[in-house]
C-alpha cells in the first residue's frame, strides 16, 4: 500500500485513511459477532489511541508539514505518543519521513502488532525515538540519514 502524499492529492490521502479506519471497525464487528468482546475492547482501544495520536500530530505541525500528518493517518500500526516541533520540515526530510513510514508500516503490518514512538522535528531532520528491540536503529539510520533514531 502506498502512503503520504505521493499521489499528489490529500483527497487520495484522505481516502486511504478513510480505508484504514473502516477496516480496522470491521474487525471490531467480527470479533464482536465471535463473541470475543475482550478483543473487540482491545481493538477499539488500539484504534482510539492512534487516532488520538494523529491529533496530537495535527496539533503540533505547521500546515506546511502536512505530507507528515497524511502519511501518519495512513500509518494505523504508528502511534505518535509525544511530539515537539521546532520548526517545519522541509524537502529532503519529508521525503524520508514519507519513505520510512511507508516502510515502517509495512513492516508492523505484517507482524499485526503497533509501534509507539516519540518525535522531534526540525526543518532538517527528524528525531525517532521508540523501545522495541526487535527494530535496529543502525539499520534504519543507514537507509534515513535525514532521520535521527534512538531508543528511548
């Protein structure tokens, strides 16, 4: 699945958001016509917090950022627990942020499970910071030299 703006319109960001939030409630059904409320519950809660997240987003960036916010709405395995923004990113750092989500998202989908992390943006780089150990942050920092990665 393709993310961000790369489509050039948020309308087609919009839709695939739109997408990701109806599948995730068709889930929520099924697991409630199964009788496993408890994962209905869980489910619910994992979609409140990445909405929740995409707010926190939204609230923080400049509307020149918005590339990053689509993405992130396009993202339903990424939760943004903090974020500070120093100043708008711009050019080189956007188009990574775009390009790692996109790979980060792929990459929790097939393992069906959320990443947390903490963001601080600059107009030069991004800083990421999260605990899972199973992602190496050597890695990731040789592919996004624009993005800063740190566990925290």
């Amino acid at each position: 699945m393709s993310h961000g703006l790369e489509h050039g319109t948020g309308l087609e960001a919009f839709r695939r958001h739109r997408h990701d939030v109806l599948n995730q409630l068709q889930i929520v059904r099924a697991l409630i016509q199964m009788n496993r409320a408890d994962r209905a519950i869980a489910a619910i809660d994992r979609l409140a917090e990445w909405l929740q997240s995409l707010g926190r987003v939204q609230q923080a960036v400049l509307p020149s950022a918005e590339p990053m916010v689509w993405t992130l709405a396009s993202c339903p395995h990424v939760v943004v627990a903090d974020i500070l923004v120093e100043e708008a990113p711009e050019g080189e750092a956007v188009e990574q942020w775009i390009s790692f989500l996109t790979e980060l998202e792929e990459r929790l989908a097939l393992v069906g499970r959320p990443l947390r992390m903490k963001l601080r943006v600059t107009a030069k780089t991004l800083r990421v910071e999260w605990d899972a150990h199973d992602l190496e942050v050597a890695d990731w920092q040789a592919r996004y030299p624009r993005i800063y990665f740190a566990r925290g």
